[in-house]
C-alpha cells in the first residue's frame, strides 16, 4: 500500500457528505448547528458536519414512519437488487470509502479496505436473505385448523451504531433492515459520522427510495434519541456499543415494549493449551488483540496460556508485537494506528499502569507514544494478577496481558468470570479438548484455532451483558421480523 498524498485527503474529505440525510433531501441541521469531526492520528480537525436537533430527530422518524407502508409493499426481489447495487457501489467507491474512514477513526488504510470489503459482504448477504423471508403451514394437532405463520417487517426502526467500525456496523443494520422491509433511522457515533453520511449517499444512489433510510448525526445523543425512542413510533432498536449505554436503552425501549438487538461490549478470553501449534497460536493471538489496533469488542482482553508454554509463547508474541509499526494510517507501512480520541487513550495508559502497579510485568511497550496524536505503543504485559482492572474491562487498545494458568478446569473458571460473554478464543491440537471447552465457556461465539470469527454469514452476538440478538448468518434478518400466526378453522 503506496502513502497517501496530502491533496488527496483533502479533496475525498471536501468531497464527503457533511448534511443530514432526512426523507431523501441533505439538509443542514435546524437552527444550523455543526460539530467538529478530527483526525485521530493528529487531533486536527478535518470538518464540520451537520449536528441535529430533536426536532430534526423527529423529522428523521416522521419520514421513516411515512415510508414504511410502501417500502413493506416493495417486492422482496427490488428490495434485493437494491442492496446488490449498493453492494457493487461500495465496490466501486471502494478508495475513498477506506481513506475517509482512515482519516476520521485512525485505522491502518490496509483495514479500512478490510472493513469496506466486510461492510460490502453484509449487502450481498442480505440481498440473497431478502428473497428468501418465508413462513410455515401446519396442521393443528386435533386436526381441525390450519396454521399459517407469516413474516411481516417489524416497522420503522432505530440504529445506532459506534466508531470503530464506522461502518460495518452500520451495514450489518442496515442489510438486513432493507432485506425485510423496514425503513430507519441510523445514528452514527459523533467521532466517525462520516463513513455513515457516504454510505448514505450511496444508498440514494443504489435506488433507496426518500424516507427508508435516514441518518442522523448529533452531539447530543441522548437527549436526540430518547424521546424517540420513547414515542413507540419505531417498534425497533438495534444498537452496537457498550454495555453502559445499552443497558440505558434498554430501559428506555421497555417503556413501548420495543422489540431490541443489543451487541454491546467484550471480554475474551485467548486460552492456549500445551498441546497447541505456538507458531498458529501467536498468529491467532495478533489478529484477536490487534486487528482494529484492539479496537474491537472481539479483542483478546486476557490472554491464558499454559504454564509450560508461557515463556515461549510470550516471547514470540512480543517479536511480533515488537514489529508493528505505529503511525498514521494513510503513511506506508503502517500498522498500528492511533487511539480514537485522547479520552480512548488515556483510558488504556490507565489500565496498564493499574496492571503494572498489580504487579504485571511489562515485556514490550506499557506507554503512550510521543508526539502528536492520539497513539499508544504495542504492549505486551506478562503475569496480569486477577486483581487488574484489565481483568474486568475491555482495554480497547493494543495491549496484550498475558497470564499463565494449569489445568483445564481452572481456566474455563477464568474465562467465565466475567459478565461478558461475546466470543472467546481457544488454541489446541486436541479435538476433544477443543470441543469440550467450546461448550463450557460462556459466550455467544468462539473461535477455535482461529483469531477471527466476523464472518457475515455467521450468525454474530452475545450472551451474559454482551447482548441480545444476533447480527449475519441466516438468522439475522429474523430481527427485523415478526411472524404472524393466522389460525384457519377447517369443519
Ligand atoms: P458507546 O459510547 O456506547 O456509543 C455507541 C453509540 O451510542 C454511539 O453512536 C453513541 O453516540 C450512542 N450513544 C451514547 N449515549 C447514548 C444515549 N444516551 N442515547 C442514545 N445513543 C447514545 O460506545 P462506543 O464507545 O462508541 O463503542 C465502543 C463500544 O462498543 C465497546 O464497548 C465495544 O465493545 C462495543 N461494540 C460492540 C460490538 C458488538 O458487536 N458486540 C461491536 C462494536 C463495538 P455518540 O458517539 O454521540 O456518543
């Protein structure tokens, strides 16, 4: 990958969407407020975009509400082709997509093509679901009725997404939302709201009609999204981000009885076993904690590793960490990019110093990086005793504790004693072994002699506070779908 030139990253972030996008017109905010977007690996600021009001909010839903009767109405096989063309656009669009995405969330340009890439597929995905929605006939048991079960959109929804993937987790709402009809409105993190303002235009451009998808960007999210949340006019919330915020929500929704999807925060756990391939299991380990710079909730937060092993696995995951290279993400050969913003950073810096004061020892890094911008350097902590913060929240950075551990059963314990259950990791030669800790560990996904386990034809999600619902696979688009029982009487 070739370094971008200047006069490039200021002609895609001139030529990026900054209005609203509501009912099919661009708008300015009422009352023409703006907020600031930066770039991460600098903290200069890169533009200002439209900064909605409630009453903006409000506009956003009343068209999703609009549309909904018509867009249900649309033939699933339009509604399919619809999103394989926004799947090919996305292709086409596809490097100032990553570049944009790079300059406003940090990411290493490699992985913003990654994500785009990864975004796409859940188009595709869903394109192929759409013309697939299909219900049952049944015969009662006493025989004398008919049951049909239909499928029916579920209504208007409400996304909101976060910033660290800008934009898969807005495709992974909004591919299956299209898929079975329902229209939406989509609210992106204030930090990376441009990557969502340009997919919206690629959807208007792939054939979206006025009012089905409408994105909202605001400083001031709650205050925007709670009253919306409350008027019961949507009938659905999916929201991706942590657990904190979900949790708000959730309450929020309970007052309409909304129907929810919640993918919220992590913990996972990277066991390996003594019967493990090291030189695999290392690998795994990088991609688990440093895909996204650690910026994910499926990172490796706390990384077991049998005793026997631990020297040698420590060691070659430090030679590993140790070759990263920390910079912008458009420079050449980056790797690592910044922190999202100082606040991401400085959590991270806390954390470690907690670990090191717990009596961690530092292998590789343990500091932020000098200079401007909002960077940390590759960490790798050995010895992480159970009393470390880190033990218990999610770092979101690229640091790596690593800490030893004896037998099976202990570890399983480990894992699970935490509140989270997204996805955990677990490296061993042994089928049995594999399997077996598969089924004890607590979590909606696991990863067996594989670091990554996003796939948009899997089905993902959590158990335990990481969340309710799951995202992909077959099942994803049923969050957007009630089924209706209709009974027959048959003399
Ligand atoms: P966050 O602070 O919870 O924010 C997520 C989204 O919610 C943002 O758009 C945010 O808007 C919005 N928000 C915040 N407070 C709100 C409120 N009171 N009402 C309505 N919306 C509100 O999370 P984040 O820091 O952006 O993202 C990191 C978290 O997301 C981590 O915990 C990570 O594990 C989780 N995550 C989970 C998954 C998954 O699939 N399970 C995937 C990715 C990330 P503002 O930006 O304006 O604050």
């Amino acid at each position: 990958m070739t370094a971008v030139a200047q006069d490039r990253e200021v002609s895609v972030v001139e030529a990026a969407p900054k209005k609203l996008y509501i009912n099919g017109q661009w708008r300015d905010a009422s009352g023409g407020a703006t907020l600031e977007v930066h770039d991460p690996s600098t903290g200069e600021v890169l533009c200002s975009v439209a900064d909605a009001t409630e009453e903006d909010g409000w506009e956003a839903l009343r068209a999703a509400e609009a549309a909904q009767e018509s867009f249900a109405a649309m033939p699933p096989r339009k509604r399919a082709d619809i999103l394989m063309k926004a799947f090919e656009l996305m292709h086409e669009r596809k490097d100032d997509l990553a570049l944009l995405m790079t300059l406003e969330m940090g990411k290493p340009l490699a992985e913003a093509y990654g994500e785009v890439n990864y975004a796409a597929e859940f188009f595709r995905h869903f394109a192929e679901e759409a013309t697939r929605i299909s219900g049952n006939y049944q015969t009662a048991p006493a025989g004398n009725a008919r049951f049909i079960v239909a499928k029916q959109p579920v209504g208007p929804s409400i996304l909101i997404t976060p910033w660290n993937f800008p934009l898969a987790m807005g495709t992974r709402k909004l591919g299956p939302a299209i898929a079975a009809g329902c229209t939406s409105v989509l609210k992106p993190a204030e930090l990376t709201p441009l990557s969502m303002l340009a997919l919206a235009q690629l959807l208007e451009d792939a054939g979206v009609p006025a009012g089905v998808v409408n994105i909202v960007v605001t400083s001031t999210a709650g205050k925007v999204m709670e009253p919306l949340i409350r008027s019961g006019i949507a009938r659905k919330l999916s929201f991706t981000g942590s657990t904190g915020v979900g949790k708000k929500l959730l309450e929020q929704c309970a007052d309409k009885v909304m129907r929810t999807s919640m993918e919220l925060g992590g913990n996972a756990s990277f066991v390996v076993f003594e019967d493990a391939d090291l030189d695999k299991a290392v690998e795994g380990a990088m991609q688990a904690k440093m895909r996204n710079s650690g910026e994910a909730c499926t990172a490796a937060n706390r990384i077991f590793v049998h005793e026997s092993v631990i020297s040698e696995f420590s060691e070659k995951l430090a030679a590993r960490m140790g070759e990263l290279q920390v910079g912008r993400g458009v420079a050449e050969g980056t790797t690592v990019g910044p922190m999202v913003d100082a606040k991401q950073r400085d959590k991270v810096a806390e954390l470690v110093d907690d670990a090191v004061k717990s009596g961690a020892e530092v292998v590789l890094g343990g500091e932020p990086a000098a200079g401007e911008g909002f960077f940390y350097k590759p960490t790798v902590l050995k010895g992480v005793p159970r009393e470390a913060r880190m033990w218990r929240e999610e770092i979101f950075g690229p640091v790596a504790p690593v800490t030893p551990f004896t037998d099976e059963g202990e570890v399983i314990k480990w894992v699970n004693s935490t509140e989270y259950g997204l996805v955990n990791y677990v490296f061993t030669e042994n089928l049995n072994r594999a399997l077996r800790v598969a089924e004890a560990v607590e979590s909606g996904m696991v990863g067996i002699n594989q670091g990554v386990v996003s796939n948009p034809a899997a089905p993902f999600g959590g158990v335990k506070e990481s969340g309710l619902g799951r995202e992909g696979g077959d099942i994803g688009i049923d969050e957007f779908l009630e089924s209706k029982y209709i009974g027959i009487a048959v003399n």
